[in-house]
C-alpha cells in the first residue's frame, strides 16, 4: 500500500509519516509539499491521499487515489475522509482515525506482490 502525505506545514507532514510507519510498518510512505501534489500522484500512484484544504487540488488528481483525508485546517482539525467514493466527516481527527482509515483502505486494495 502507498500512501502520500501533503499535508502543510512540513513539519505536520513529518509527524504524520512517522506515526503511520510506526504503527503500520508495511506500508510505503511518500513526503511532498502541497505543490507537487499533482506529479507525485501521477509518480507514485498512491492508494491514498493525506492532504490539507489549502492545497487547491482539483478533482481529476484526487480521482486518481481510493482514499484521501483531506484535513480541515480552516475548520479547527476536523477531516473530509474519501473512502472508494463514499465522502465523511470526523470531528477533530487524531492518529487513530487516521489509522483506521488506513487500514480500510488496505482492504479495498488487490494484494501487491
């Protein structure tokens, strides 16, 4: 599984990276900033997109992904979740949502060899 984390500043992108490899050691992280957000997801082609609202992404780049989180910085950190096309919300979102989401996603995902 390959996810993609844009999430600005790049310390928040840092932190988010390092609580996903700590706790789910088989999935492949990938750091950018928000402004490469449209090549590595054409480079990398992750499964899922962790982003903020600021990022200004347009919608054929987030199709490209089974998941994204975008995180509502605007809106204290409460997270759009995108999961394969089923849109909600989590209020105040922590690691463990995050972590949770991950693990549906690796769901939805054929088995890569």
């Amino acid at each position: 599984m390959r996810i993609l984390v844009t999430v600005a500043p790049q310390m928040y992108r840092e932190a988010l990276a390092l609580a996903i490899h700590r706790e789910r050691p088989h999935v492949e992280v990938m750091l950018a900033p928000p402004e490469a957000l449209d090549g590595e997801v054409r480079r990398f082609r992750p499964h899922l997109m962790v982003r903020d609202d600021r990022d200004g992404a347009p919608p054929e780049v987030l199709e490209n992904a089974v998941c994204w989180i975008e995180v509502l910085f605007s809106n204290g950190l409460d997270a759009k979740i995108n999961l394969d096309g089923h849109t909600s919300t989590v209020k105040d979102i922590c690691i463990n949502d995050l972590l949770a989401v991950v693990d549906e996603v690796q769901k939805l995902i054929p088995e890569e060899r």
